[in-house]
C-alpha cells in the first residue's frame, strides 16, 4: 500500500529545477505505464524547454505533487503572453501531440489530486488555461471533467491497433485483395530504381542526425508543394531539437527513424517515437522527385511490419483525420481541448475567440482566392501563428 501522507505542491520554472528530478519523473513515467503519455515524458518535456524555453516566450511551468517526497503527479504546463492575453497552456505547443497529465493513482483519492493540480492553476496568474488535444478516458479528462470544452475542437487520433498479429505476416495475410496487389505494386515500381533496404535506427547512430535533418527537410518541401504552412516548423531550431531526443535501441523507446533507401539514396524518413510499446508517426518526410511512386506509403507498411516484430502494440497517426489514414488504421481516440477562463481577458479569449472568432478567421483563410493567397505570401507565417493562438 502506497504511504499516505500529506501532499505538497511544487511548480518547476527553470531547466536547473527539471533536471533535479529526472530520476523521480521517468519513475513515475514507469508507475504510470501511459502509452499516450509520451509528450509528458522527461526527455520531450526537458529537451524542449532547453531549445524553446530560455529566451522568456515560453515560461515553464511545471506543477508537480509530492507526498512524503515521492512524486505522485506531474503537469507540464507552459506560460505564453501573446496580445496582452497570458495563457496557461500545454508545455511544448504546438510540438506536442496529445495534452495529459502523469499521476500515480493509488497515491491518494483522484479527487485530491484534481484539486491541488487545479489550484496551481489558479496560482498560475494567468488569464486562460487551455489544454488542447486530451484523450478521451486519461487522467487529465477525469481531472478537467467539469471544465467547459471549446466548442468546434472534438477531433480524433487515428491509429492501427497491432496487439492481435503474431508477425509481419500474419498482418499482411489479412490485408484485402486489392491493399495487398497495390502495396506490392508500389514496392515492384520502386525497385525499378535500385534495390529497397529498410533499416530503423536510434540517436547512438553515427547518421541520426543528418537523417533527422534530411527527413524535415522533405517535409518542408512537401509543405510548400502542397501550400501548406506549419506553425511549428516555423519555429526556429525545430531540427536542432528533434536531433537531440534520445532513444533506446534495447528498451524500444524514444526516437528513431524508418528509412527506406533506393540503392544508395533515400526514398522516405519517418520519426517515430516509441512510449510503453506505442509507436507516434511524428513526422514523415519523402523525396519529393519520387512522389509518384508513392515511397512514403512503402516505408510506412514496411515500419508497420518491423513495429510488429519487435512486440509494439499501436502504430498512432496521431490528430487530425485524413483520408490515406482510414486506409492504415482500425481504431481511433476521442480528443477534445478545454479552456477554463481565470481573469475576463481569459473569458473573452475562451468564449468569443477559441469558438468563434478564430474558426471564422481560419474559413476565411481558407476561402482566399489562390492569386490573393500568393500575393499575399509573406503574410502567411504571422496569419497561420494567429490562427494557432
């Protein structure tokens, strides 16, 4: 029986103050065994507060639990002030994927824990705490139940379930007729060029880093091909961060990278981060010159496969449907995001603004003829971070 004693509350600002407790954090990130909890993980959250949150932008902002000095619950959280307007949100926006919190549960009552993390909420000083992108069924929906969900923010994470396959293969035997002959049709076109290898490897790799570099450089040009703009690869640094992630060869967790080569040069890089044997497509990245031949699609089914082999439960597309995801996945995850106003700049942020008036920006955006949306490029970068606030 987990000690109960009484419960303090300690909010982490610096770097020097996270990494005091590395070695209580990935404890509890192993009491919570969270598969969806990457993105509140030690590694993610220190290593993004080194490249993002020195310069005052981003103000870390850490609430953590402690009873009889053992932590029992920890809150990444982050103080940004954009227009005179202090928000209170998810640490490592907009890089992090799904928002939640790590809480040892036989710790004390859940309801406790809500009310200690929720009063440094409160404490924070801020006008509005926002947590974007929460899972359905995690501890923070238990912990924000009562708090209002922005309206227009239901979503959903889509990811392939991969516990019922013994190997590769039993997952491709029960593909259809029609996905088995177009992904053997993609790998024969493909190898018309130079033969396939496929190869995953981790930070320890002498080429890590030039492949993580060369993997957001494919998907910078796939973004300005396609016209789209990202808020956060605008972000200066983005590469550097990424390249510094660490990862385990021999526990399967954290960064690594699924390459693909055509003879001796690079058809598709995907980033994947593995947590609690589930596996985050966090970012995927083509020659553009190959686009035809479809080497992202390859790469993906040949990652599917290796992810199978070495005893991953879920390969996770993570937020936001799109059609090429309903063909790769069977499974799905609610998410919604929550605002809770803490001052009346923060109630017309969560009740005009998030609703209303930034969707109604955003189809307006999308609406602008294609000649003015090119005329007016050089605006893209300050409209795409407003419509992000």
């Amino acid at each position: 029986m987990w000690p109960r004693g009484s419960i303090a509350t300690r909010v982490l600002g610096t770097l020097e103050e996270i990494e005091a407790i590395a070695a209580a954090w990935r404890g509890l990130e192993t009491d919570c065994a969270d598969p969806l909890g990457y993105f509140q993980s030690y590694d993610w959250c220190r290593n993004w507060v080194a490249r993002f949150g020195r310069d005052g932008a981003y103000r870390p902002y850490i609430v953590t639990l402690w009873c009889d000095e053992n932590l029992i619950a920890i809150w990444p959280r982050m103080i940004v002030e954009i227009a005179g307007i202090k928000r209170l949100e998810t640490l490592g926006m907009p890089h992090s994927q799904y928002c939640g919190v790590l809480v040892r549960r036989d710790a004390a009552p859940m309801a406790k824990i809500a009310r200690q993390l929720r009063a440094a909420v409160q404490a924070s000083k801020c006008d509005v705490t926002i947590s974007r992108a929460v899972p359905e069924g995690s501890a923070l929906a238990e912990i924000l139940a009562d708090k209002p969900v922005v309206t227009g923010s239901d979503n959903l994470a889509s990811l392939l379930d991969l516990s019922g396959f013994a190997s590769a293969e039993a997952y491709t035997a029960q593909l259809g007729k029609l996905q088995k002959r177009n992904r053997n049709r993609r790998r024969n076109h493909l190898a018309r060029l130079g033969e396939l290898s496929f190869e995953v490897i981790w930070p320890d790799h002498p080429e890590f880093e030039a492949l993580v570099r060369q993997c957001t450089e494919m998907k910078r040009r796939w973004l300005t091909e396609t016209g789209r703009f990202s808020t956060g690869f605008s972000m200066g640094g983005y590469e550097d961060f990424l390249a510094l992630l660490a990862g385990d060869s021999v526990r399967h967790s954290g960064a690594c990278l699924s390459v693909l080569r055509v003879g001796d040069r690079v058809a598709a890089i995907e980033l994947g981060l593995l947590h609690q044997k589930h596996y985050y497509a966090y970012i995927g990245g083509f020659d553009w010159d190959l686009r035809d031949l479809s080497p992202g699609k390859v790469q993906m089914d040949l990652t599917v496969g290796w992810l199978i082999d070495h005893g991953i439960a879920a390969y996770d597309l993570l937020i936001n449907q799109a059609d090429y995801k309903t063909s790769w996945t069977n499974r799905s995850i609610a998410v919604t995001s929550r605002a809770e106003a803490l001052s009346w700049r923060g109630r017309f942020y969560a009740s005009a603004w998030l609703p209303r008036l930034r969707p109604a920006l955003k189809r307006l955006h999308g609406r602008l003829p294609k000649t003015v949306e090119q005329a007016t490029n050089f605006l893209r970068p300050a409209v795409c971070l407003l419509l992000y606030v």
